[in-house]
C-alpha cells in the first residue's frame, strides 16, 4: 500500500479531526440547551462557573507543555527518531502528572473563597472538584500528542469522550435522573481523562523521566508558560466577572450567548494543534511552504468565521428563543455583541499557532497580555454601565485587540500583509450586510440564512483565491 505524504496525512487529519470536533461541540451545545431547560438559567451559570474553572485549571496544569511537546515531536518525527519521539512524550506525561497534583492542591486550599466570589448559590466541596482537575488535565495533552504522531483516529476518541459523557448526563437529568449541573460538568472532564490515560498506556508510553528531554521541555514550555495563561485568562474572565458582579443567573444568560457565539472558535485550537508539527517541520525548510501555509490556514478561517458570525447578527433573537426558550431573551443581544467578535476570536487564534510554530514565543506572550489587560480594563468598566451586552462588548474589543496585535507581529516576522487585509474589508462588509438583514421584516430562519449567504458572498468576492478554492473542492470532495 502507498504511504501518504505528509501533506495528505495532515488533511486526512484534519478531516477527521473536523468531523470529530463538530460532534464534539454539537454534544456540549445540546447538553448546555437541556441543562438551561432542566434546570433554568441559574442552573446553566452553575454549569458554566465550575467549567470555566477547570477549564482555568487545566490551562494551568499544561503549562504550555502540550504544544512544546507537539512541536518537538514535529521536529523528531522530520529526522525520522522515533525513540526520541517516544521519551519527549513520556517526559512531557509525568511533567503534567506533577502540575496537575499541585492544580489540585490549590483547588483545596482556595475553592470555598472563589466560589463565594463569584456568587455561587450551592458550591461542589473542594474535593470533587480536586479529584477531577488531574483527569482534565491529560484531555488536552493525550489529544495534542496523538494528532503530532498522526494518530488522529485516538485523538477524535478522546476528544469526544467528554460531550458523549456531558450529553448522556444532560439527557438523563433532562428525563428522570437526580444530579446537579455541575456533577455533569465534573463527570465529563473525569470520563474524557481516565480514556486520554488508558489509550497513551495502550501505545505504548508511560510517565516516565528521562532527564534530557525533561529539561528541553521545561526550557521551552516556560517561554509558553505566561502566554498560555494569559490565552487562559482572556477566555474564562468574563465568566469570572460576570458571576461575580451580575449573579449566577446572570451568568447562564451570558453563557447562553457565548455557547453560541463562540461554537465556531472552538473549532481553532484543536485544529491548529495538528498544524504545530507542520508548522515545526517547514520553519527548517522552505520559507515559501510556511508562509503558503499561513496564508491559506489564514484566508480559509476567516471565511468560515465570517460566515458563521453572519447567522447570529441577523437572527439572534429567534435563535436564542427557539433553543432556549422565551425566557431567554436577556441573551440576545450579548451574543450578537459576540458575534461580532468571533471573527477577530478565530484570526487571533490563527495566527497564534502561526507564531508558536514559527517560534515568536515572545511577540505572542505580549500580545496575549496587552489583550487580556483590555479585556480586564473593560469588564471593570462596562458591566456597570451596560450589564450583559458591556461584558459582551469587553470580550469583543480584547478580541479584536488580540487580532490585531498578533496580525502587526506575524506581518513584522514575514506573514504577508494582504490576507489579514482582506480578511479585515471582508469582516466589515459582511457585518454590514448581516446588521442590515436584521431590521427586515422576515422569519429568523429566513434571516439567518440570508445573513449567512449576504457573508459567503462577501468571502467568495474579497477573500477567496484560487489556492483556497482548489482546497474547498478537495475537502468536498474527500481528495487529499
């Protein structure tokens, strides 16, 4: 049989892993709309504030040793040192078992104080959600290595562990069964763990030191180390504030909205992850493959962002009562705030993964800062003033900094300048059209499908090249 190249392999994967990812966002969507229907607005914030903080704590316990670990296996894989391969996995394995146990040591000590903080009405004991953190930990790090070393089938099983488990709950709560949103949060994370440990074990590799590869890792993780926590920070914050000055139920509103709106930028990451060891690789060879690389990884996300944004900016307020019932309709208006923002969400994380391939770890630490001290400048300000569409508002502009920031850094350090231009007229264009669809007097279905067409449109006339075309047609045609 005909071995793939390297590029075919890496859209095979990503192919699978974009099946895998929609499965998986479509489970937590359905979970979030049965717990906000089960248990109301206030249950959803409960659901909402205990995953934001394992997701905090996750981000913690990886300490940017996830995507070092991947990088370094691009790296290792191009030489063909499969041994080598093997012990900076292993090395990078007992490296999160150590974070982790210490994640855990803090949740003890400080989760009564952070949960009346935030203004959680019934609290989990510190316990349970100390047990979880070590699981939640791996999800992202067995992930990362199996899509390095092109065993994307593992990595699609272990990313869809946690929705399967979150939707089986939801509907169980949903049908008969006594449990609390945030045991369903909990039990997810523990679930999606225990199957990211037995199937690292089942290929072969262990937590087991080896002092050279440890040592590189903690070298080059710690250059990741602030701006993962910063990532970190400027996706949880919001929750954080939001809980803490508007309440629990607010929280589920403001939620509600984001599970929405940012659907689509929780495509990025595990996307991007498969494109680290490209990104390894080609940084040691041709500049002309990198920067064809990011320029198609930049024009192709920002179309699908573009597109996605164009439905809620024209439907809002029929989308969130249809999901989420009349009740609901303190969501509207933050999620077309956030709607707005998912354009520049999905840039900012494109060219993120194109500095940490390129190596610009520091250009990606400032950026990363700069937008978290927008978003925390703005969340102190707003939310006062403007209540869910201020924290909404504050979410959007440190995105839109993030963009920015990264988008001035990665055309200093060689990124061509004309595809985050056009993507910029194409994002402005289509939000234009979206606003304008919006005051017709039309269905909502009607409306979301004409903002989304008024976007493509946009896309297809301002951003689309050839190049992307001729990849469109692969991807739709299931040619590598």
């Amino acid at each position: 049989m005909r071995s793939l190249g390297l590029g075919a392999q890496l859209i095979q994967g990503a192919r699978l892993q974009l099946v895998a990812t929609i499965l998986a966002l479509g489970s937590s969507l359905v979970s979030q709309l049965l717990i906000a229907r089960t248990f109301g607005l206030s249950g959803l914030g409960e659901y909402s504030a205990v995953g934001a903080v394992l997701s905090l704590a996750m981000s913690i316990s990886a300490s940017g040793i996830p995507p070092t670990a991947s990088r370094r296996v691009g790296v290792e894989l191009s030489g063909g040192a499969s041994t080598a391969v093997r012990r900076v996995a292993n090395s990078g394995w007992l490296l999160m078992a150590i974070t982790s146990a210490f994640v855990a040591i803090l949740a003890l000590l400080l989760w009564d104080r952070l949960a009346d903080a935030m203004q959680l009405e019934d609290p989990l004991p510190p316990t349970i959600l100390a047990i979880a953190m070590p699981f939640g930990a791996m999800i992202a790090y067995a992930n990362q290595i199996f899509q390095a070393t092109l065993r994307t089938r593992l990595a699609a099983v272990v990313l869809l562990v946690e929705p399967a488990t979150l939707l089986g709950l939801s509907v169980a709560a949903y049908a008969f069964l006594a449990i609390r949103p945030a045991e369903i949060a909990i039990a997810g994370d523990i679930a999606a763990g225990f199957v990211a440990i037995l199937a690292l074990a089942a290929t072969g590799h262990r937590p087991i030191p080896s002092r050279v590869e440890m040592g590189e890792l903690l070298r080059d993780a710690r250059a990741l180390v602030p701006s993962a926590y910063g990532r970190s920070l400027l996706r949880q914050t919001d929750r954080f504030i939001v809980s803490a000055s508007l309440g629990q139920a607010a929280l589920g509103a403001y939620s509600a909205a984001a599970a929405l709106a940012t659907i689509g930028m929780r495509l990025i990451d595990p996307l991007g992850r498969l494109l680290l060891p490209a990104y390894g690789r080609f940084a040691s060879g041709s500049s002309g493959r990198l920067e064809r690389l990011r320029s198609v990884h930049v024009r192709l996300w920002s179309a699908y962002a573009i597109v996605l944004m164009g439905i809620p900016l024209a439907a809002a307020d029929g989308i969130v009562a249809q999901l989420y019932g009349p009740d609901a309709g303190a969501a509207a208006e933050p999620l077309r705030i956030l709607a707005v923002g998912l354009v520049p969400g999905v840039v900012a994380g494109v060219l993120y993964v194109a500095m940490i391939g390129a190596g610009q770890f520091r250009e990606a630490l400032a950026v990363t800062w700069l937008s978290v001290a927008v978003q925390l400048l703005l969340l102190g300000i707003l939310p006062g003033f403007l209540a869910l569409p201020g924290a909404a508002a504050a979410r959007a502009a440190a995105l839109t900094a993030a963009a920015l920031g990264y988008g001035l850094f990665a055309v200093g350090g060689g990124f061509a300048r004309r595809p985050l231009n056009r993507a910029i007229v194409a994002w402005i264009a289509a939000a234009a059209f979206a606003i304008a669809v919006s005051f017709l007097p039309l269905a909502w279905p009607a409306r979301a499908s004409l903002g989304a067409a008024a976007a493509l449109l946009v896309c297809v006339i301002v951003l689309f090249g050839p190049e992307e075309r001729t990849i469109l047609v692969r991807a739709a045609t299931f040619r590598p």
